[in-house]
C-alpha cells in the first residue's frame, strides 16, 4: 500500500483551496491499519520533514511502525523541501 503526500496538516488542503473537511488524517491511517495485511508494508512520501514527523506520529498511533526512512536531499529537480519516504508495518496486536 502506498500513499504519496498525504493531507496530514492544513497547510497543504488549504494551499490547494480544498475544504479542510477533507483533512481526517487518523481516519485515514486507521484505515491504512485496518486493511494492511499482517504482513504487508505502508510506503509514504511526505513533502518535507515537518509533515514526515506529523505523519509519523500519526501512523504509530495508528498501530504503525516505522522500519525506515529516507529523505532526498538532492532531488533531480528543485524542491522547496525534500521528500521523505519511509516505510512502515503493522504493529502488534
């Protein structure tokens, strides 16, 4: 399962002009746990660190761990800031 950019902030729904009742990240990465198989992986990529570590947060307390993480810091083309990818998978229970 894979979620690029996810909306875990306002900032974002608001810079696109959306309706900030679009943003129910705990829905969605309760949702991610609840139809992860127990074996399976959770790849995001956030738009920058500050977004990467609220999704952190919300994704182990969805019952998420996090197995890795990478962040571009050089990426082909200028971005106002890196891309995080990382990794995640059920925790126990």
């Amino acid at each position: 399962m894979t979620a690029f950019f996810p909306f875990v902030s306002d900032a974002p729904v608001l810079a696109w002009r959306l309706p900030l009742t679009v943003l129910q990240p705990e829905r969605l990465f309760a949702q991610v746990r609840a139809n992860l198989a127990p074996d399976g992986e959770f790849w995001m990529v956030n738009h920058g660190e500050r977004e990467a570590a609220i999704a952190a947060g919300l994704a182990s307390a969805a019952g998420l761990l996090r197995r890795a993480s990478y962040v571009d810091r050089e990426p082909l083309l200028p971005r106002p800031e890196p891309a995080v990818v990382s990794r995640w998978t059920p925790g126990a229970g």
